[in-house]
C-alpha cells in the first residue's frame, strides 16, 4: 500500500504540472498468460498494470493499481489485493517467506482472509495473524472439517509444559513430536471443557478419524466421540478400559451419552445403551443395560437411591434375568415384570428357583423379618431362618406341632394340644422321620432340614410348639447321643424362630415289654435333654401299657387307641405349662 501512495502521488504531481514519464505509463497486459487472463476478469477491480508481467525462478507477477496477480509453474493464476491482508504478505517476506496465493482471497470485508503455500494471512479489523508450518498444514487439511478450524485467536506459542500450540476459533492445534494434531469444533469443546490439555484427557494423540458416521479422537486420557445425535462426550479412565472391554461404540453400550460423575459412593456415565458405574470402595466398574431392570432400578433412585450401586453384571436365567445391587437384587420375569428383593431372598430363590416360583411383588421388611410373596408361596426371612406364611394366622391359640407318624389323624398329640387350650393346630408331621431320621425328599431329619431351611415353620407367634419325635431315631438304632444333639440344634432353631413361644419335647410312645426297650431308652434321652435344655419335657415311655391303648401294629394306634391316649396326654400338657 505504501509503494501505492508513493507511486500516486509522483503521477498525480505531474499529471497537475502536465508532464507524464514513460516508466509511471500503464504496461501493456498479456492476453494469454494465465495472469492476463485473471487480470481481464478483475480489470475493474484492479486498474491498470504497474509493470511488465515478469517470471523468474518459477514465479510469475504483475502488480496493478490496487494488487498484483501471481502465476506459478502449474499455471495457476491468483489475486493479492492492497488490502490488509496483501501489505502483511509483501512485510512478512512474499512469495520468497510465504510462497505463491494457493486461493484467492475470501471472508467479509472487515474479516478477510487468504491461503498461501506455506501459511495463511488472516485480518480482523484490528491487526493480522498468520498460521504457517505444519499448523498451517493441519488448517488446511480440516478446512472443510465441519466448519474446519477458523480464525486463529492466538499465535503460535509454547504452552507452560513447552508444546506448541496455536488456539483458533474452531479448535486448538497442538504440535507433537513434530506433527501437528488438531482438535477440531464439537470435539475440541469438549476436550476444553474437561480442561483441555491441561485436564483428564491431556494432549490429543493423533487426529479425529471417522467410524461409520461417527467421529473419534483418542487423547492419553481417553477419547472423544462425537455422533449428530449425542454431540461430542468424552470417555476417560478408569471407564475407558470397561467401555472397551464390553465392545465400545459397536457393542451393547454404544456412544456415551454424557460425561463422568460423582454418585453416592462412586461415579457414574451413562451410554445409548446403558450405563457404567464404579465404586468407590473396590474400585470395581459394573454396567446396568438398557431395558426393564435398568428402568427399575432408576426408578427406585438410581445409586443414590435404596439399592446402591451395582454388585454384579446382568444375569440371564431360563425365563428371566436379574442384577444384583449392594442393597438388594432385581429380578425379571417374562410377562410380570421386575421386583426388588433382599439379598437373602434371592439366595433362597436362587438355590432353588423351582421351590416357590417367580415372586410377584417386592420385598418388604416389618418387625417380623423381610417378606416375599412368591407364586406358589408366602415367606418371611427373619435371622437367616424361611418362615412360611400360613393361611390362618399362628397366634397365642394356636399348637405348631412337629412329628412324625405319631401324629397322624386326630392323634394323641392333637387331641391333647386342644384339650390343653389350643384349639388352632398347625401339624408338621412326617412318617418315618426323626430328629436325625430323615424326612422324606428333604434327605435330612428335622434338625438339619429347619437349619438349613428345607423345611418351612409357619410365622408368627404359637402359644407352644410340641416336639414329638424319636421312635424312628430308635428304629435306626441312632446313638442317643447324637440324637439329644440333633434334639439341641433343633430346640435353639426353634427358640430364635419362636422366642415368645412354651416349646415341649415329647418322649416316644411305647409299652412296658422288652421289645420296646429301645423306644423307652430313646424317650429317656430326649426327656433328659430337654429339661437340662430349660424346656418342658413329658415322658410317654409305656404308655400304650399303662392306658391299655389299642394299637395297629407294633408301633402305631389305632384310632380308639389314639382316643384312650388323648385326655391323658391333654393333662400332662395342661401340668406341663400350667394351665
């Protein structure tokens, strides 16, 4: 601009004095070369030619009144205008420092700017800025990357751990290892919003590259995608290694959906489908999928909610599927839904699926224990111990009696417990069972099939339990002492199950000969045990003697035996407990 004005103003005073010297005349302008060519089309724009059209070393110019027009080898004609742009061109070196225009010049009026071979030249109004090198390489390279970089903000510069950087409008470049690595539009501002080089993701590790019509670039803190419908979100450690671990953007999770963060007890980031969490406390990273449970589970607070974090992946089961929580477990059933349940009901569910069917509603704890409506059954687990819930309610009327074929029909037992003041009977009896004589199709007497939950107590609280077992104990010819053992176990199962509940231990039904011998020895025991045990104890040793009782077979009453039994055993009871 300034060889403009100068040049103007010697042609105007001369021009004045009417005098005009041969080297200020216009040149002649060629009308083949590729530069005479460009200048015929912008003739209006550019007057008339300063000087010949000249070439040398492969550069070929010819300055106008208010430009100059440049030719390279190839061919290839363009405008440098004297503007802002074209005067930091000829201050900064020209062709020689910047090379040849490589476009012509493009923006607004007051933003213009142009591309040359080895840098850009870029004006605001307020001053020039130049992008050239490798940053200049890398502008060029993602110019049509949406939107591409733009106007650069800042020079080029050492960041404070020494990188070189240039920052544009459109995203940052970053120099490493002698290669420029842009980040570019939705992807570099969310690379900026975690801090940029200086936050989790750091420095971008190589170029954003394209997967399908997704985008992703990888930093040494993570990666970035970016999808029209999710925008750009970054995946960062520890959640990198899981993402990729369950297949990334092409498995079950897809694209994340929104950034990493705190929850009670861990951090959280949620994907298309599904979500990541972690916890605190081991470190461990479990998934919830999109679907029912995961559904539930938000809906029930998430991880802030009463089932905590994920303890464990999603589980397919013939039927359903379930996932398990620090504070409980769901579980999924095709055609009824998802339910919530305590952890130590679904260890029940889960050793046996069968037993009891699908649950069909959620768990629920009161003061008795944690309840669990099943199809096929009621239950309450209270202290490690399955209570089943009865049709008709155990209370203070009521005698839970645990037997063996002693108690069948309207037995001597029955009788007794309601002659005693009990009229609601609620009757365990199994034939050929015992304290250690197994109960058939549980493989384990009484003690062990209460202990271990195979056999279900009703809930609630009896006026008194009535332990009448033994005789078969006796048949198997069982050590007593291994039976008044098994006797123990079962009596503290039944104290915790029925803490406000009398417990009476009944001996074996026998008669006075020498071929009951072992069903009097085997009453003696569970006798003796139970009253060194703190609970009632009623000996029936000879009674079927003593009460001319009739009898079946060798063991068992007949129902006028059964009768002839009942009033005295109704007596002991009622002495027994003092009523």
């Amino acid at each position: 601009m300034r060889r403009l004005l100068g040049t103007v103003a010697v042609v105007a005073a001369l021009a004045g004095a009417g005098v005009l010297l041969a080297w200020q005349l216009p040149r002649p302008i060629s009308e083949t070369s590729a530069i005479g060519a460009l200048w015929h089309r912008h003739s209006d724009e550019l007057g008339a030619a300063w000087n010949p059209e000249a070439c040398a070393g492969g550069v070929c110019v010819q300055d106008y009144r208010r430009g100059s027009i440049y030719a390279g080898d190839s061919g290839s004609a363009h405008i440098v205008r004297d503007d802002a742009v074209g005067e930091a061109f000829r201050e900064r070196g020209g062709v020689a420092a910047l090379g040849l225009p490589i476009a012509e010049e493009s923006g607004s009026a007051d933003r213009p700017w142009q591309a040359f071979q080895r840098a850009g030249i870029f004006s605001d109004g307020g001053g020039t800025a130049l992008v050239r090198g490798p940053f200049w390489q890398s502008w060029l390279r993602y110019s049509q990357e949406r939107g591409g970089l733009g106007f650069p903000k800042t020079a080029e510069h050492a960041d404070r751990r020494g990188t070189r950087v240039q920052e544009f409008v459109n995203g940052v470049v970053y120099l490493r290892d002698g290669k420029a690595v842009p980040t570019i539009s939705d992807i570099a501002s969310a690379h900026r919003r975690t801090g940029g080089a200086f936050g989790p993701l750091g420095y971008p590790k190589s170029t954003q590259r394209a997967v399908g019509d997704r985008l992703v670039q990888a930093f040494d803190g993570g990666e970035v995608w970016w999808s029209g419908g999710t925008g750009a979100v970054s995946v960062q450690s520890p959640f990198l290694t899981a993402y990729r671990e369950r297949g990334g953007v092409g498995g079950a999770l897809g694209l994340p959906t929104a950034e990493a963060s705190r929850v009670a007890g861990g951090s959280m980031q949620p994907f298309q489908g599904g979500v990541l969490y972690r916890s605190d406390s081991d470190g461990a990273i479990r998934a919830t999928s999109s679907g029912d449970i995961q559904t539930r589970y938000e809906e029930l607070g998430g991880p802030e909610g009463e089932l905590g974090l994920p303890a464990g992946e999603k589980v397919d089961v013939p039927g359903g599927r379930y996932q398990s929580f620090a504070g409980g477990v769901l579980l999924w059933h095709e055609g009824a839904g998802v339910f919530r349940m305590d952890a130590g009901n679904f260890a029940v569910w889960a050793a046996d699926p069968g037993r009891f069917g699908w649950p069909v509603k959620d768990s629920w704890t009161d003061d008795r224990g944690a309840h669990q409506d099943w199809q096929k059954a009621q239950t309450v687990l209270r202290e490690g111990r399955l209570l089943a819930v009865p049709q008709t309610p155990v209370d203070a009327s009521t005698a839970v009696l645990l037997c063996d074929s002693q108690c069948d029909g309207d037995s001597w037992i029955e009788q007794g417990a309601r002659g005693a003041g009990f009229p609601n009977i609620v009757k365990l009896g199994f034939g050929g069972s015992g304290y250690l004589a197994p109960i058939r199709g549980l493989g384990a007497g009484f003690a062990e099939s209460v202990a271990s939950n195979r056999l279900l107590l009703p809930d609630g609280d009896p006026g008194v339990v009535i332990v009448t077992l033994g005789g078969n104990d006796a048949a198997q010819q069982r050590a007593t002492v291994e039976v008044a053992a098994a006797e123990e176990q079962l009596i503290g199962a039944l104290r915790t199950i029925y803490p406000h509940a009398a417990i009476v231990v009944d001996g074996v039904m026998s008669r006075n000969d020498a071929a009951h011998a072992a069903r009097r020895a085997m009453d003696a025991a569970v006798t003796e045990r139970a009253r060194r045990l703190g609970v009632h104890a009623i000996s029936v040793a000879g009674w079927v003697s003593d009460y001319a009782a009739p009898q079946a077979d060798n063991v068992h009453l007949t129902p006028a035996g059964h009768d002839r039994i009942g009033p005295h055993y109704a007596d002991a009871l009622r002495a027994a407990l003092g009523r």
